[in-house]
C-alpha cells in the first residue's frame, strides 16, 4: 500500500525564521498547500523542500521513480493552479 505519511513529522510554523511573518506570496503558498491531498503536500514538501531525490522517496510512497515524477508532476500543477486562483 502507498503511505503517506513523511517519514519525519512535517512541521506547519506559523511564522517565518526568526519570528518574522510571513510575506503574502509565502502565506499564499503556505494555504494553497493546505489545500492539497497530504500525500500531495508531503511529496512536493520531501521533494522540493528537503531536496530528496525521487530515487529516495519512491520505496516509500510504494511506486516507481516514474510514477512518482508524474505525481510530483500533477501535484506542482494543482498548487499552481490553487495560486493563481488566489490573485
């Protein structure tokens, strides 16, 4: 079965680095994230945020590079359609 599941906690600050709150395109991302399927948000998270490789994070969400690429794939289409439709 897939899981989707990170293999660490994710954690959802509230504000950004020292303190700072966050600017509006980061809010922005931060609630259109929200709005995706976990395995979504975890995948894009792992991928693009922690900088693991699709080799790393295929045995742990139970499919190949290849399907993984697509998922990364459609996953980045929906947050940037989810952005756009915040203007």
């Amino acid at each position: 079965g897939t899981n989707s599941s990170p293999p660490y906690p994710l954690k959802s600050p509230i504000c950004a680095g020292g303190g700072e709150p966050f600017s509006d395109l980061a809010l922005a991302v931060r609630l259109a994230l929200e709005q995706l399927e976990p395995a979504d948000r975890n995948l894009l998270w792992l991928h693009d945020g922690e900088g693991y490789t699709l080799k790393e994070l295929a045995p742990h969400f139970g499919c190949t590079e290849v399907c993984l690429r697509q998922r990364l794939h459609r996953a980045r289409q929906r947050l940037k359609r989810l952005l756009s439709d915040e203007k």
